[in-house]
C-alpha cells in the first residue's frame, strides 16, 4: 500500500489497475488511485477528499508525505516492491517539528507512534517527494525517515485505507488545501497457488470477484492488461479482448498494454478479465532479470561478530550511478571502517561528500548526483547513539556495467536491557532495509510511474501531453492519439528496498527470573516456619536425667564390654 | 587443620570417585529418577495438528524410476541437468553452488563440488525465515549406501510444498554433493564465513538465499521401501539440536506408523529391569561414543554451529517381513515436520540443548549428567588445592611452633661426617620453607604448550618431511611424526632431570596440571559432553595418582603439638605411618607412655595406602630401600636416638614406617623426644590398640588409656624384637637380639616390599605412558578393529589397526582444517602437553635429593 501527499495545483480523482503476467507464473496488480485537485481559495470544497486527511494535511505541518505498508514476497527479481513501513514526512519548516504520527496511526492502524527519534533519520540524497510537488530544493534537515520492519500489515490497515478512496467513503469533506492523494497497492499472485493446477488467470480468481463498475467520481478508471509476453511466451488470449491496444516505449523498451476503461464498458452486472491460454505451458519460464536488484543477507555466525552484506547486480551494460541508504537500529552497532564496497572483485573507496562540487539546493544536488557524477562516489555517516539515534549511511556509487557488487558493514551483537527485548525475544530482531535509488538508463522491466507524472497514464507518453489533454479528451482517445509517442524519459527513478533481516540477538532465559522467584519462594516458605515457631514459642530446658533410650543403653553396654576385654588382655 | 584438609581431601578425592562411577551408571538404571519422559516444550510446534494432505507418493515412484535411470548415466557425478529441469519445473527458485576444497595436506591437490538447491519462496512473508531439506546426493559408484529414493521424495515434496498457501518460511531444498563436505561449504557460503582453516574449504558464491535459516531436516533413505527410520542428532563437536525438533521428529514418525529408532535401537519392553537397564545403557553408550568423536554422524551436524537445529532421519531398508513405510507414509511425515517448523513463531529455545538419549522417548537432562563429571574434575581440584595447602602450611607451622617444642624434639645425627657435611640446617624443618620459584614450573609450562602449539602445526611439515625424504605416504608420515614426538615427549624427563628444581616446584608444576586438566575437562564438557566424560573417566584417576617423586616431604606434616613425641627432620625421611591404622591420620600418643605417637597425619592421596599392610607408594622405586623402624617400648630415661642404617633389622612391633633415600646411606633420622615412662608400664607395647584419630584420642580421657593400656597382637610373635637400650650399639649394627631366621624373614619381606613398591613404579609409568593420546587413539582403534573383525588372525588385526589409526588421525586433522572440529586441537595443544606435564611430574628427580647424595 502506497500513500503519498503533495501539495498541487490539479483537481481529478483517477482509478487505475495495471495487471502484468510474469513468466514466472505470477501476476503483478497494481492498483492506484489518485486524489488530486487544486482548490481555489474561494470554495473550500472537495468532493472526493478525504475528511481527516484534509485536517491532517490542513494543519500544515507537513508538505509530503508518503506511507509504504508492505508484505513482500519475496523475489527481488519480480521487479515488485517488498517488506517494509516507510514513513516519509517532509516538513516545510514552519509548523512544529513533531511529526503526526498519533493522527496517522489512528487513521491506519499502524504502530505509527513506534517512530520516534531513534529511529528515524533524515537521508540527504535518497528520498525526494514525489508525484506534483514543486521543484523547490528541500532542506533534507525537515525529511524524516523511519522504518518499522517489525509491523506486519494485514486487512486491518486495509479496511482504513479503503475508506480513504471516495467512492467508499461516506464521509468526505471540504479543504481548503491543494493535495495530491495518491493511494496504490501492489499485489503479487503466484499463479501456482491462485490458479490450482492452471495458468489461466482472471479478475476474479485473483480478487474472488468481478469489477461492479467504475467510481462515479473518477474522472479516470482504466484496466491495463500487459501483454508484451503474449509474443515470446506461452500465447493468451484476452477475454473478453481489449477495445484498445496501446505500445509504450521507454528506453528503447516497447510495452504492449490491453487497455479496457471501465467508464466506457458500461457494465451492468459485474465484470470480468481472463487470461486464458491456447496452449497448456509446461514450463514456468524464468523472468529475465531486472536492469538493476539487490539481495541482502546476514553473514557470520555466533553471537559474537557480524556482518550486513548487499549484494547488487548490475544488469546493465554501462555503469550506473546508485545511492545506497541504510537505516541501521541502535541495537545493531556497525562499525564504519568496515564498509567494504568491492564490485567485481575490485574495491571501490568512497570519497568524501565534499568532493563533489555541487549546486546549493539539494534537489538539484541529487540530480546532479543522478545524471552527472562519473567518477566520484561519497558516503555520509552519522554514527547511532545508544537507544537514541540509528546509525544512517548513505553512500552515492558508480558501479561499473554488469558488475555484482557486495556493499558490507560488520557489527556487533549487543544485550539489550531486558525490558527492551520484544514478547517474543527469541524470534529475532527485524532490521530495517536498504534502500538503493538509481536512475535507470532503460526502461526494461520497469513498470514504475515516471517521477513527474502521477497515473499510470503519464508513463505512456510525455507529461506534457497528459496535463494538455487529459481533460479534453477521454483517455482511449487519447491513447489512440498518443501511443506513438515515445515515453522515453532521461531516466526512470527506481527505489529497490532490500530484504528485511533478522538476526537473533543474545537473548537471556527469560524463565530465570520465574525460576528465581520459584526457589525465592521456597525459600521463604521453608524458612517461615522454623522462624515462626522460634519467635512465637518459648524454649524450656528439659531434665537431662530423665533421658534414656536404646542407643544409650547399648552405648553403655558395648563400654562395658569394652572395659572386660580389656582387662582380660591385659592379664 | 592441615591434617584436616588433608584427610577432607583424600576422602573427598575417594568420595568423587566413587559417587562418580556410581552416578554414571545410575541414569538408565533406575530410569525413573533421573531419566525423563520427553514432552514438548514449545507449544508452537502442533505438532500433528493437522491430517497429512501428501499425496504425490506416485510422483515420488516416478521421479525415482527417473533418477535411476538418469544417475546411470553420471557415474561419479550428480545430474544436475535433470536435477535443475526438476525444479525448475516446479517453478521454484532454482540455483547451484560451486566449492573448492584446497587438500590441507596436499600440495595444489584441489577438489571441487557442486550443490544444487532450489528456493520455495514463502507466500505469507517476505524471506526472512527458512527451512532447509537437505538430501546428500551419492552417485551409484559411492560406497554409502544411496540416497536416490530420498531424492525422489523431496521433489515430490517440493511440488507438493508448492501448491500449499500456508508457508510463512521459505523452503530450501537442498542437494548437496561429497557427503558433508557440500553442507559444510553450502552453508559457508550462505552465511559467507569460514569455519576451518582459512584456505582450505573455498566455499564460493553464492546468488540466491531464502531468510535466517531456523531448522533443517536431512533426509537419507535408501530404499523405497523403509523397515525403520533412525534418528540421528550428534552433531559437529558434540553439538546436539534441540531435544524439541528430535521429539516432533519421533512423534511425527509414530504418528504416521514409521518405525523409527535411536542408535539404530529400538526400544526394547524387557520385563526384566535388568535386561532393560543394559538395553538403555548400550543405547546410551553408543551416543556417548558417537558424540565424544566430535564429528557428525549426518550432514545435520554441520547446522548446528550456525544455531540452526537439524537431524538426519535414515531410512534403512525393510528386510524381514511385515508392511513397510513407503513414500506415502513418509512424505506425510516430512510434511508434518515441515508444517510443525513452519509453525514456529521462535527460534528453538525452550527445550534441552543438552541431554543424553537411552530411549526414543526418554532423556537425561544436563543437570542429571553433570553432577558425576564436576566431581570428577572436583577431584583434581580438591587435590591441587591439598597439594597447595601443604605447600603452604609447612613453613606456617614451623614458625608458628612453639618455642618449647623444638627443646623437645631432637635432631641427632648418627653420622658425624654427614653432619658436619650438611649441617643442622639441611635437616630442620624450617630447611622445608617454601622456597619454590615460580621461574623452572612457568617455563616448563610455557615449554610443553609450545610443543603442543607445535604439534598442533606439525602435520603439514611431517608430510614434507616424509615425502621428500621417504617417499611415504601423507598419513604415514604423519603417523611416524607423531610417534617420534611421542617418544621425544617421554624421553624429555631425562633431560628435566638434570635440569631439576626443588620439590616445591615439582610439586606445583603438579597443582598448575592438575588444574589444567580439572579445566580442560570441565570446559570441552560444556560443549561435549560425552568426550569430557570419557577423557575424566580415563585420565583423573591417574592423575590423582601421579606426585612429584619426592613429594613425600611435602606430605610430611610438622610434628604434632601436643604429641612432641616424634619429629621427623630430614627431608629424606619421607614418610612415616602408622603401622596401626595406616591411612589415617595418627597423632595417637597422647599418653606418655607411648613414646611414639606418629605423625603420620593423613598419608597424602596419592600414596594410596588404604590397608594396613599394603604400603603403596607412588613412585614407590625412589626408594631402593624400605624401612621400618620401631622404637624402643623400652625408653631410657634420657632422649633416645635411633638410628636406622640401611640394612638395619626390622622392629616389627614398631609404628612407623621410614622410607628413604636409598642413595642416602645414613641420614635417616628419626628422633624422637620421649618423656620417661611411668613405672609399671615397662612391658606395655608402645602402642594403644587401636588408633585414634586425634579428635577421638583428645576426647578420650588420658586417665582412661592410663588404665587400660593395652598390648596389641600386632603380628606373628617372631616379630617381636626389641631394640638394645643402647642406641649407640644400635646405630651401625644389626640388632642383635635378631635371630637368624627372623632377619631372614625379614630379608624376605623387606624385598617383597621392595618389588612390589617397584611394580607399583614401574605400573604407574607404564599406564601413564599407555595415556599418552596417541596411544590412546592406537589402543581404542585396535580395540575397535578387533571387535569389527573378531575372526582375522592377530596379525591381520595389527596391520588393519595400524592402517586405520593412521587414517583417523588424518581425519582427525582434516577435519579440524575443513570443519573446525576441535578434538585434534584439543588433544594435541592442550591434552598433550598436560600428559606431558604430568610426565614429568612423576619422573621428576628433586633437587633436594641430589643435594643429600652429595
């Protein structure tokens, strides 16, 4: 799930699903519905805006803010993204500095308010808002960034993000802000599991129902069905077929996408997409690998010593430009002379950040890092602080073309105090990912938005076109007018977010303390009653005389015995 | 108090002992006390909640006909082809691994494999958590017994595991080449570490990783059709996985219908506890031999280092008749291990990770097995801390003595020469300060590690050495390399005689290995249990008995006060105990008519003298010659002397016994200051009847004694003598009140003595030299071969044996560079040197003794 805000000077709701068939056997979603006007001063009135998100956004405290709950399955070569929370809050400046983490975890049922200082950080180079937000340098000192790994996202922060899309939602009230709302979900479909024994596929096997029609509010809602591997792989046919067809080319790479706009099907009861195979496929293929994915792991054994390890490939024939950003836990101390970058064997040394002459905004910074920096790299680190500040990295890299370069830290393992271990202390610590930006060259295997545009539209042509025309025309019209355009941007933004780890940190018998108060109270119990019976009874002597027994008669006896032998022996 | 601690140290050694050997044979005995039913402790586990759902038993056929067929085709090697097509099929994750092995013994000798695994990514979370199947691959010319219907039901598994939605940890299906070489280097490269040597095991790269790795199961069966599946936990260094995941395993098994045993033994229901007693105890024995190894019986033993619990289950084929358990019922186990696994919300932590297993069902927990081995090494403690004590308290004594008491005592020199020679001094107890210098026992010990750490790198050189020189091969060369060590280790007291150091010295070279040893062992037993309890079994009562050779003087205690009837002065009178109640402490002459009260407080441990006439003394052939002496029951008035030359009679009525120097012609001096007897008592043996330990005889009125003073039948009447008033006439001659026959008889028993004092030597030396870890290895190999092949001639026997010691102790180092098992480590670096240590202990010659012979 994806939320993102931005303030903008557009006004449209916008309903959106990608679907993409991997050779894999899975099925990529991608859901997305944008929330953007522009409000006039005048009338502060919304219709389709949420209400506590335009108080949340209202009190001005943040510009941006973007909200990833993620479950990843996890193969990073899906090119889908996994496995984290992601809090992003931009703050303009003015307003207070906390952050309103209690508002948004009450509106999404998020450990939110777990975000505190000593987790968060403020990245300088990796993190820029995104979707119709204003080009002006933001101060990276006003960015927040935090990781939950530990959460786990489920239906319960599902049913409030629901609630959020218009046509949904019962309550909708006026703003007088102009954002951008940007809610998306990606899902991945194993076919294997889904279709139980085929590869046919459908709206409804994937959503357990059918599509009941278009929101009424959107000025958009389009299906888009990839069907680029249509030619290479295993052939499908689409049922009912596409009334459009539309090619996108980025990068060099053409995309074929199956277009049914919703809004125009008129649907009566409820409809349905299915991808249905003229040939049984025997074998699942592999998916061609991504220009750039990563892998990160957790190395060494023992409680003693680690190491974080990522590993990043490199698809691409020439060098690329990466920034590599960790958000390391205060639990887990790294070492900074042990970051070790080593791409193909050779080891790259990073510089410092001041070796690059770069422009004073920062916006303009990052892109000139992006597009222009050839031969330099630099690092920023701030080193954690113990139960206050996380340990942040963040490297800027050149990595040579089809290279696998292994970025490594090593660690300690530390004891925590022993209220500070989870329930569940022996399940392990989560640690947060990476995350690697790039700016790719080529559009292979990329299904992302373009960083300026906001639907999934904009990446089929230039975002000029778009912001010309989508309100003239209705968008099959539009593809039919633009699909020849080629969409070829500078570069295509991906953010890759690594696996999260777990490491099991030494963990102490938490039944010990159960067994201290165990013996602590045996202890007691035993001595409660001698101690009881000394203070509360009076001692008394007791006649010496009078004592007798077997053991003294016998006792008596044998010395007397003794005292005869004796005798006799010695006569 | 020095008595006390002496006798609290002796009867401690013996208790530990003792309690030890009972305790260690209790556990299965009385089953119910210190054997425990196995439960589960993780509720986690649900362990067979849910009704089995495997149905692809007719794939597993299949895919079993298949692999057949396609492994004919690779001899020597795996058909990864087919093997990854397989998987690929199933549309899993599908990677190899590739590793070098560098031969750590060999010069570029390279070996290489090739591992093949494939990824079931978790549909419920994101890999961060996984489970391993591993199945060990051995191609039709490999001499273990093949593992392809293994094979074939894992990947029926996988297809089956891939259908299923419930899987919140990946899993990993493992095939591995080279036994455990392939595990050793797949799991290296997934947590990009080396355990060994450097160098040695390149585990390579590796391009695709599930999450932390939480158990893993390695199956091996080698047949389709299974007559029982063995349960096997020891792993790498004694490692065992966590009693949990080995009961879900037998719960799963009989939950199924699968017979499955422990130790290849079955549970046995003998009515007879005896019966059932040694059943449970052989089954016993078995994983405590297995586990003192230190090297996994399975490819599981090489999780555990990584905290990732595993076992191996091996499924053997049905022979006799009745219904097996085919793929059916043992893809419904795997399946319920694997749902029970991915259960788990936790690491593996509730239950034992120490416990030894008689039976499927039961265990012995830590705290029941422990006990018997920390008595064990309390033993060797309480000993260096006596040795110590006594150390201590000889000069304490002597300068805390009393100022009259010394009046009392006598120091008289029967040899003039001698004195003059060696003046007073060379005799007073005071001479006994502790006077030891820490300089001769820290090189020593520095030395004999230095060896050890030498040794420890030696093979690569001795293998040079012999190829180059001799042309032999790798594990013979090693072999004779270690066997010239050896015996440069046992001739090196030769040369650490010379050296010498006094007896202090000697004797706290003994506390240092003593408590390196009692440490050694209490600290592999934290690991391994069994190779702890094994090696204290063999070495600590040997060790208990090793002394320096004059360690004797140190056991001497200082004269009894309230006695100041007896003083032994020279340092050569090494011993002196009461003939009466030997092996007790004795301070008896409380009564002034027994002039000889003994100060033979508590005879040291290691002397070994239980019986009153047994007189066992360690190293009893430092004394060439054995005395004894009596004093006279017939005192003078005036403070005897007597002297006690070397061929001097025996006075058997006497108390003490007087071991010398046999090198030392005249110095054994017994003095004594005895106070005049009381009229009346003249013929009264100088001795109470019984002995009495000091707190007795205190307690006991003297009056009491004075009334009864009591005549003892010692011995045979021809032993009593009494000695001429004169001690001067005394001193150079035979007494001579002796008749012929008796000195004869005496003769006779001083040379029994004499022999027997030898043997016990020379049988200290020899079982310390049998101790020596080499040749412990070369004993219990031989031992092993003769039990495999009872019927080879002997010499056939020999030459196998021989054979196979060579190749252990190759494993052995192998193994400590590929895998990291410490055994070989252990036992050369440490556990050699100790012997050593030991080793010269008892062939120590004290410097004192060289000064006298002088």
């Amino acid at each position: 799930m994806y939320i993102t805000f931005g303030i903008s000077q557009k006004d449209y709701f916008d309903e959106e699903l990608l679907l993409k068939p991997l050779p894999s056997g899975h099925v990529y979603a991608y859901f997305q519905f944008t929330t953007l006007w522009d409000v006039d001063p005048q009338f502060n009135i919304a219709i389709c805006f949420p209400g506590p998100w335009v108080k949340l956004s209202g009190g001005t405290m943040f510009k941006s803010c973007t909200l990833l709950l993620q479950k990843g399955s996890g193969d990073m070569k899906i090119g889908a993204i996994q496995y984290l929370t992601l809090l992003l809050v931009l703050n303009c400046g003015h307003g207070s500095k906390k952050t309103p983490k209690s508002a948004l975890s009450g509106l999404l049922c998020a450990s939110l308010n777990f975000i505190d200082a000593a987790n968060s950080l403020s990245p300088e180079l990796t993190l820029r808002p995104a979707g119709v937000v204003d080009n002006k340098p933001v101060n990276s000192s006003y960015l927040r960034y935090a990781t939950l790994p530990r959460e786990i996202v489920c239906t319960e922060n599902l049913t409030p993000w629901k609630k959020l899309l218009p046509c949904d939602s019962k309550d909708t009230s006026c703003s007088k802000m102009a954002v951008e709302l940007r809610q998306t979900v990606s899902l991945v479909y194993d076919i294997v599991i889904v279709g139980a024994g085929s590869q046919d596929w459908s709206l409804r096997k994937l959503f357990g129902m059918g599509l009941g029609g278009a929101c009424p509010l959107a000025t958009m809602s389009n299906i888009y069905i990839d069907i680029t591997s249509n030619k290479t792989e295993t052939p499908f046919q689409l049922v009912p077929p596409a009334p459009a067809v539309t090619t996108s080319i980025r990068g060099g790479y053409e995309t074929i996408l199956a277009v049914y706009d919703v809004k125009s099907l008129k649907i009566s009861s409820m409809f349905n997409v299915a991808v249905v195979h003229t040939q049984i496929p025997q074998v699942f293929n592999i998916n061609s690998p991504p220009v750039i994915f990563a892998n990160r792991y957790i190395v060494g054994y023992g409680q003693e010593r680690g190491g974080i390890v990522t590993k990043i490939h490199i698809n691409h024939w020439k060098s690329l430009n990466i920034v590599y950003l960790e958000n390391i836990p205060w639990f887990l101390p790294v070492y900074f002379h042990t970051l070790k970058i080593v791409a193909n064997g050779k080891e790259i040394k990073p510089g410092k950040l001041g070796s690059i002459n770069f422009n004073p905004g920062m916006w303009t910074k990052i892109d000139l890092m992006y597009m222009n920096i050839s031969k330099y790299v630099m690092k920023q680190y701030i080193p954690g602080k113990e139960r206050t500040r996380p340990y942040y990295l963040e490297v800027a890299l050149k990595l040579p073309g089809r290279s696998v370069t292994e970025i490594s830290i090593d660690f300690d393992y530390v004891f925590l105090k022993w209220q500070e271990y989870p329930p569940d202390a022996n399940h392990g610590f989560y640690i947060g990912s990476a995350i690697i930006t790039a700016l790719l060259p080529v559009g292979k295997n990329y299904t992302g938005l373009p960083q300026d545009g906001s639907t999934i539209t904009s990446r089929l042509a230039h975002p000029l076109m778009i912001i010309n025309s989508v309100y003239e025309l209705n968008p099959i019209t539009f593809f039919k007018i633009c699909f020849s355009f080629n969409a070829t941007r500078e570069g295509y933004l991906v953010q890759l977010r690594t696996e999260t780890l777990i490491i099991t940190l030494p963990t102490p018998d938490f039944s010990m303390p159960y067994n201290v108060i165990c013996l602590a109270c045996t202890v007691v119990a035993l001595a409660f009653g001698p101690l009881h019976n000394i203070t509360t009874k009076r001692l008394r002597l007791k006649d010496n005389e009078s004592q007798s027994g077997p053991l003294l008669w016998i006792k008596t006896k044998i010395s007397a015995l003794r005292g005869v032998v004796q005798e006799k022996v010695l006569k | 108090m020095e008595e006390g601690a002496g006798k609290q140290e002796r009867t401690q050694v013996f208790y530990c002992e003792k309690i030890e050997i009972v305790h260690t044979l209790l556990p299965p005995h009385k089953a119910e006390i210190t054997t425990s039913r196995t439960y589960f402790s993780e509720n986690a586990l649900l362990p067979g909640l849910v009704k089995g759902d495997f149905d692809e038993d007719m794939t597993a056929k299949n895919y079993q006909s298949e692999l057949l067929e396609e492994s004919s085709r690779y001899p020597d090697s795996v058909p990864y082809p087919w093997l990854l097509a397989k998987f690929r099929q199933l549309s899993l994750d599908v990677y190899t691994h590739n590793f070098t092995l560098n031969y750590p013994l060999g010069y570029g000798t390279k070996y290489t494999g090739k591992n093949v695994y494939a990824i079931l990514r978790a549909p419920r979370s994101a890999s961060t958590e996984a489970l391993v199947l591993s199945v060990p691959y051995r191609s039709p010319s490999s001499a273990h017994p093949g593992t392809m219907p293994s094979i074939a039901l894992m990947l029926s598994l996988a297809k089956f595991f891939r259908r299923q939605k419930y899987w919140a940890k990946d899993v990993i299906f493992l095939v591995t080449e080279h036994e455990q070489l392939g595990v050793q280097a797949w799991l290296e490269a997934y947590h990009q570490t080396t355990c060994g040597r450097s160098g040695v095991l390149d585990h390579g790269d590796m391009t695709g990783r599930g999450g932390a790795i939480q158990a893993a199961i390695n199956l091996e069966l080698h047949a389709e059709k299974i007559g029982h599946v063995d349960v096997k936990v020891e792993g790498l260094n004694g490692q065992l996985p966590n009693l949990d995941l080995v009961n879900l395993v037998h719960r799963m098994c009989s939950k199924e219908g699968v017979k499955h045993t422990f130790k290849n033994r079955e549970n046995s229901n003998h009515r007879d506890p005896m019966k059932e007693w040694f059943h449970q105890l052989k089954t016993l024995m078995a994983m405590v031999t297995t586990q003192a190894t230190g090297i996994p019986n399975g490819n599981h033993g090489l999780f555990h280092r990584f905290g990732i619990e595993a076992v191996t289950l091996e499924g053997f084929e049905k022979k006799e008749k009745g219904s097996p358990a085919v793929f059916y019922q043992l893809g419904r186990v795997m399946e319920g291990l694997f749902r029970s696994l991915n259960n788990l919300l936790e690491r593996f932590h509730q239950s034992y990770f120490f416990y030894l297993q008689p039976t499927t069902d039961r265990y012995i927990s830590i705290g029941m097995y422990m006990p018997p081995l920390g008595l064990l090494c309390a033993a060797l403690l309480i000993k260096a801390f006596g040795l110590w004590l006594r150390m201590q308290k000889d000069p304490a004594d002597s300068a805390s003595a009393p100022a009259g008491r010394k009046g009392d005592e006598d120091i008289l020199e029967v040899d003039k020469e001698e004195q003059s020679g060696e003046g007073d001094g060379a005799y007073s107890v005071e001479q006994q300060v502790v006077n030891f210098s820490l300089v001769p026992v820290g090189v020593a010990v520095l030395a004999t590690h230095i060896l050890g750490v030498a040794l420890l790198s030696a093979p690569r050189p001795f293998t040079t050495v012999g190829l180059e020189w001799g042309g032999l091969a790798t594990e013979t060369s090693i072999y004779v390399g270690y066997v010239v060590a050896a015996l440069v280790m046992i001739l090196i007291p030769l040369l650490a005689s010379s050296i010498g150091g006094n007896m202090e010295s000697w004797t706290l070279l003994n506390i240092v290995a003593l408590l390196e040893l009692a440490t050694l062992l209490l600290a592999v037993s934290m690991q391994n249990f069994s190779l702890a309890l094994l090696a204290a079994t063999i070495y600590t009562p040997p060790a208990l008995w090793m002394t320096p050779a004059k360690n004797r003087s140190l056991s001497l205690p200082p004269p009894p006060r309230e006695s100041n009837s007896l003083a032994i002065l020279s340092q050569h009178t090494l011993l002196a105990i009461n003939r009466h109640a030997p092996g007790r402490m004795t301070s008896a002459g409380t009564h002034p008519s027994h002039m000889c009260s003994l100060l033979t407080s508590s005879p040291p441990a290691h002397c070994g003298i239980r019986r009153r006439t047994v007189l066992a003394l360690n190293p009893p052939t430092r004394y060439d010659l054995l005395f004894r002496a009596a004093l006279n029951d017939n005192p003078p008035t005036s403070r005897p002397t007597y002297l006690l030359p070397r061929h001097l009679g025996y006075f058997p009525t006497s108390s003490l016994w007087i071991l010398a120097r046999p090198s030392h012609h005249r110095c054994y001096l017994l003095t004594t200051s005895l106070r005049p007897k009381p009229a009346g008592h003249r013929n009264i043996p100088p001795f109470p009847s019984t002995s009495r330990l000091p707190s007795t005889s205190s307690s006991m009125p003297s009056a009491a004694q004075n009334k009864y003073p009591v005549s003892l039948p010692l011995e045979p009447t021809g032993y009593r003598h009494t000695l001429p008033t004169d001690p001067d006439t005394r001193c150079r001659h035979r007494a001579p009140s002796y008749s012929k026959a008796t000195a004869q008889r005496n003769q006779v028993q001083d040379w029994c003595l004499f022999v027997y004092c030898r043997f016990l030597s020379v049988f200290q030396k020899l079982l310390w030299l049998l101790l020596h870890p080499l040749l412990l290895l070369t004993i219990v190999v031989s031992i092993f071969t003769l039990i495999t092949f009872p019927e080879l001639p002997w010499d056939e026997v020999l030459d196998r044996s021989l054979g196979a010691t060579k190749q252990a102790l190759v494993f052995a180092i192998i193994d400590s560079s590929v895998y990291g098992n410490w055994v070989f480590s252990v036992a050369t670096a440490i556990l050699t040197p100790n012997w050593l240590i030991f080793w010269l202990v008892l062939n120590s010659k004290p410097l004192s003794c060289r000064r006298v012979k002088d």
